[in-house]
C-alpha cells in the first residue's frame, strides 16, 4: 500500500498502488497524494504530471472500510476550510483524497483503467485532462452509502460536463462507461485497454515541448474565469500578454524563419 512517484524526465509519474482495495484510498494515502503534488508543483524541472492507478483500477474512493472504524471531530476539523481559501500553493490545503483543493499553476493528466468512482472519480475530476481505457468507468458510487461528494466532484463536475448531465450522475449514481464520458466530454481520450498510461505519457511529453508560460497562462485564465463576469474574466485574461515578452516574441521569430507552418506540431 503506498503512493509511488516516478520521475521521466520532465513528467511526473504519480501511481496508488494498492491493488487489493482496487486503489482505495485512506488517510495516510491521501497524506501521500497531498504531499507529492505538491512537491510536484514546487519542482522546476516537472512540467506536467501523471494521476494513475496499479493496472486494473484507477481509485475506487475513500477506503469505507477504515471509515466504517470511525471518524473523530478531529478529522472534520483537519479538513475544514475558513473563506481565505483559495488553494494556491501559499497556502495548501489538504482535501479527505489529498491533492484535490490544491490549485496547481502545472497541468495534471488522468490515465484511467478500471474503475475512477466516488471519490476516485473526484480526483479525476480534479485533473486537467482524462485518458480512459476502453473498459474503464466512472460514477457516483458513493451514493448509495450516504457519503457525500466532499472533494470538488459537485463543484466540477458541472463544469466539466454541464448541468443537467451533472445532475443525472449526481442523483443516480450510476455506472458511466467509457464510451458515454468520451461523448459526454468527461473523458478526452479512450484508449484500448492497457494503453491509458503511455497514452497519457505521451500527451504529458507533447505539453511538456510547449512554452511553459504562455501555456500555463492560458490554463490559469480558463480556470479562474468561472468565478468572474464577462468583463472582469477579459482583464484577466489580457494579464497574459505579459507572457509574449519572454515567449511569444521568441516563437513569433521562430515562425517568420519557416517552422511550424500550415499546422506542423513537429519543429516547433
């Protein structure tokens, strides 16, 4: 039972590994999650990380087990949050799955096989991008034991794939296969089985070749435009252009000698 990290150049491999509860999670992992995106966000050197399972399961949730055992005040009250909060790295908070009120300034991708439900569905929520295997699945599990989503999966959900489809998932708790959370917008690549993590890698390595300020600029704006009008969300926005004096200038030169024309990702 631990929380693996692995380091491939400049991706960040993070696996729970704990194949005999397929992946659930408990407090000491969810301490380990915590902690090594943390170190994650704070390492110069990573661009982009991973979020994976042991093969056969993503995350099957908080372990209900160890939950069955009993939950003191104490633990309501390591999770609380006053309204300073914002999640940013001054001020990291743990979420009960570990890393998810943690707002990274580094994309984070999923790669899914297996179950991703309850609160292992929320720390795929959580992830920028989601890479499932052609049998993998989501869904509210949690619902029928009167577990609440405590771990953003209300807050993001709805973000992700709109209201009404939140709202069927939420209430039903029903199993959500790989095929409908492609077309649902959920997932963003299904891949055979046993092909999510090199998918994801893969895609991590493509990030990873971007310039890493305009890029993460543009990930910033997206994000913090859904708490902002119209207007404010375009100041925001234009806070980027900061961005073209240290990058764009330089890809701007690369282009008028020739690269990257007509689309072309490979000499970039």
């Amino acid at each position: 039972m631990s929380i693996d990290v692995l380091h491939d150049g400049e991706i960040a491999i993070v696996t729970i590994n704990r194949p005999d509860a397929r992946n659930a999670v408990d407090a000491l992992m969810a301490d380990a999650l915590f902690k090594a995106f943390v170190a994650f966000e704070r390492d110069p050197h990573l661009k982009v990380a991973v979020l994976t399972g042991v093969p056969g399961a993503f995350c099957a949730g908080f372990d209900l087990k160890r939950a069955a055992d009993g939950v003191d005040e104490s633990w309501f009250a390591d999770h609380d949050l006053d309204k300073s909060f914002d999640g940013r790295d001054d001020q990291p908070r743990k979420g009960p799955m570990g890393p998810t009120r943690l707002s990274l300034s580094k994309p984070v991708i999923a790669a899914i096989s297996g179950p991703a439900v309850a609160g292992g569905m929320e720390l795929a929520l959580w992830c920028d991008m989601r890479v499932m295997e052609e049998s993998a699945y989501m869904g509210v599990y949690c619902r029928r034991w009167g577990v609440p989503l405590i771990d953003g999966g209300t807050v993001r959900l709805p973000r992700i794939v709109g209201q009404g489809r939140a709202m069927d998932l939420i209430l039903t708790g029903r199993k959500v296969a790989a095929d409908e959370c492609l077309a649902i917008g959920l997932a963003n690549r299904v891949t055979p089985d046993g092909a999510a993590l090199s998918t994801a890698i893969d895609l991590a390595r493509e990030i990873s070749r971007f310039p890493q300020a305009c890029m993460r600029a543009d990930r910033k704006s997206a994000l913090a435009q859904w708490a902002l009008d119209p207007a404010a969300a375009l100041v925001g926005e234009w806070k980027s252009a900061e961005t073209f004096r240290s990058e764009g200038r330089t890809g701007a030169a690369r282009f008028a000698s020739g690269k990257g024309r007509s689309g072309d990702f490979d000499e970039i």
